[in-house]
C-alpha cells in the first residue's frame, strides 16, 4: 500500500447504462471531495470464468483473478455499488468475490481482503433501491475478513434520480450518498494514516 490510503471503487454490473455503475461514479467523485485516492474498477475490463474448483485446480487462477487480487491488495478500501437480483447479489459480483478469495500457488496464503474496509451501496428503480441484495454483500465480505461500515445509501427510483452529466439530481440523495462516502473515508483515514 502507499503511504497515502486509497479506495477501490466497483459497481456489480458491467452493463454501460447500469445504475449502480452511475451511482458508483458518483461516490468517487464524492470519497476524491473528501481528501483521499479513489482507482475506479470496471469489471467488465476483468472478464473471468464461472468459478470452477476443478478449473482453478487444473490451470490456476486465470491472468484477471490475479491483476484483481493485487488491486484489491493495493487499497485500503472498498466501495461497492451491488444491484440486486432476485433479492441478492449479482452474479457477476459474487463471482468476482470468489475468485479474488482463492490463494495463488507459491504465494502466501493471506487473503487480499483482511483488514480491508468496505462500504456499500446499491441503486434500483424499486422502492427499496436494492436494500435486500446488500444484506447478502454484508454478510459474504464480513465472512472474508472485510470490516463493512453500519452506514450504507439504498438509492430508490434511481432511473430518476440522476441528471444528463451523471450526477445526483436531488440534494438529499447527495446527502445520503456523501454521509455513507465520508464515513468510508474518515475510517479508512484513521486506520491507515499515522
């Protein structure tokens, strides 16, 4: 890690027009505002296989599980948009979660996201904006060693809730979003700054 801490920032959609992408962008403009790094990952630029144990026994980890594991190395922490399937995570990201998990022949057996922090949040034209999907992203990254912060942001209506540049419309969703994005930071600041 630098001597400066940084944020990963990912959404658990690779689709272009994807909320949670939005919503993603628009917390790393919001954890840049509040002083620290935040490194921007498109997982649609990391393709990787369904996890197979009998694949990753026979040929290892593929070259993007490997480039991921050592982003996810280099950050302090992690900010997460999660969409919600069928009131759980998408595939994409549980995928993405597993593969970065499994130990690298002849490398230490040390997963990449112990000591990590994380916040999450998720974005839905629903009424709960994805609330219950991240219950489960909770729940897998606190089993792995993540410390995931108490405050999260569940954008609602979110297919109205940004503006032609990208940006929140409404100031009580920037509100939300920077209250989850400034805890985030503020955590991260003081666990990883001497």
């Amino acid at each position: 890690m630098t001597d400066s801490p940084r944020i990963l920032a990912l959404a658990g959609s690779a689709r272009r027009e994807s909320l949670n992408r939005q919503l993603a962008m628009a917390a790393v403009r919001a954890v840049e505002a509040s002083g620290l790094p935040c490194t921007w990952l498109d997982l649609a630029d990391y393709p990787l296989p369904i996890y197979d144990g009998d694949l990753e026994e026979t040929e290892g980890l593929p070259a993007n599980a490997v480039k991921l594991k050592q982003l996810v190395r280099e950050h302090a922490g992690l900010l997460i948009a999660s969409p919600e399937y069928n009131s759980s995570i998408s595939p994409l990201l549980k995928n993405v979660i597993d593969w970065v998990s499994r130990s690298e022949a002849g490398a230490p057996d040390i997963s990449p996201y112990h000591h990590k922090v994380a916040a999450l949040v998720s974005a839905s034209p629903g009424g709960l904006g994805g609330l219950r999907g991240l219950v489960t992203v909770r729940s897998i990254l606190g089993n792995i060693g993540v410390t995931v912060i108490p405050e999260q942001y569940a954008l609602r209506q979110a297919h109205t809730a940004f503006d032609a540049d990208g940006n929140l419309a409404n100031e009580n969703d920037r509100g939300h979003l920077r209250g989850v994005t400034d805890s985030l930071v503020r955590v991260v600041s003081r666990l990883y700054t001497d």
